[in-house]
C-alpha cells in the first residue's frame, strides 16, 4: 500500500485491497441488490436524475467498520484539532453502467451524535475493467485502478466521469472524526 498525495485534502492509496477482495465485495453487493440513487440536497430528497443516474446499495456493517479503520487508520491525518476515530458504519455501494455518472457536488457530512462527525469521503475502487468514471475535482483527475482507496475532504467539489465501457463499482463511507 503506497498514499499518494493528488492536492491538499486529497490523496490515495494503491494496492489497499487485492482483486479477490474486490470481487468478493461486487459479489455480494449484486446478491443483495441494487436500486435506483436517489440524492439528499437543498432541493429535498430526490432531486432528480439531473445530478446522477446510478445505481447504489446502502448497507450498514459495524464489523467492516472497524476492520476497514484498523487498516486505513494510519493513512489519515487529524482535521485542524479533530482527531480521526473511525469510519461511518454505513456503507454504499454504488454501480454505474454506460452512460451513467454523477455530477459535480459536495458530500455532506454524517453527524453521529454531539462528540462524531464526519469530514472525510472514504471510495474503495472495487474494479477498474471499464471506459471513463474517472473521479474529477477541479484540478485533479483520478483514474480509478483496482482495490485503490481514495480519500478527500466532504466540502470538495467533484465529480464521477460518464462511464463509456462497462460497469463501475465503487464502495463508499465515511471518517469519522471527534468534535470535542
């Protein structure tokens, strides 16, 4: 596992699961099921199609929680004088297939309770067997690659690239991180 800093607030990790890791994961998003992503904005909880068109799966897992924080916990860094405590044990899977993306935004952050928030986007690059899908910030572009984690600030505007070939999958969460 090797970080790799793109930009202040954004960085990588390479290697972070094995492809049969990654294949496990698909395997048991696509058992479950997935349906259609609907958004929380502004604009009220299903804003439409006009920001993404992709497919997602939430699921909550305290036990990959903390399995997933023991082995990126020394990969991420305090906040201003926010410690790093964990990982939202809600998780989404998300799919997307030719034609599908998601447009620029924010993530919002997931408040716990009084003393966890979180400030960090946690994406693990489940495959990389596609066209397009990359991850866009304004000056920074990521190129997903197999079992790779990537790591950015909620607040950062991005985007995931219209997938041209394939199918995408990405799994998703949260740091959490304490307020006081």
């Amino acid at each position: 596992m090797i970080p790799i800093t793109h930009a202040p607030h954004i960085w990588s990790i390479t290697d972070f699961y094995t492809p049969g890791e990654c294949a496990a994961f698909i395997e048991r998003s696509e058992t479950i099921g997935y349906s259609e992503a609907g958004i929380v904005a502004e604009r009220g909880a299903n804003a439409g199609k006009v920001v993404r068109n992709n497919s997602r799966l939430l699921f909550t897992d305290e036990l990959l929680a903390a399995q997933l924080w023991e082995k990126i916990k020394a990969y991420v860094q305090p906040h201003g004088s926010r410690q790093p405590v964990g990982l939202n044990e809600l998780f989404r899977f998300y799919k997307y297939g030719p034609g599908q993306s998601f447009k620029k935004h924010t993530d919002q952050s997931f408040v716990r309770n009084e003393q966890e928030a979180s400030f960090y986007t946690l994406l693990i690059y489940l495959n990389d067997d596609f066209t397009g899908g990359d991850t866009r910030f304004d000056d920074v572009v990521i190129k997903p690659a197999l079992g790779s984690a990537l790591i950015f600030l909620h607040s950062l505007e991005h985007a995931g690239s219209t997938v041209k070939k394939g199918v995408k999958y990405v799994l998703r969460t949260d740091i959490m991180f304490r307020l006081k």
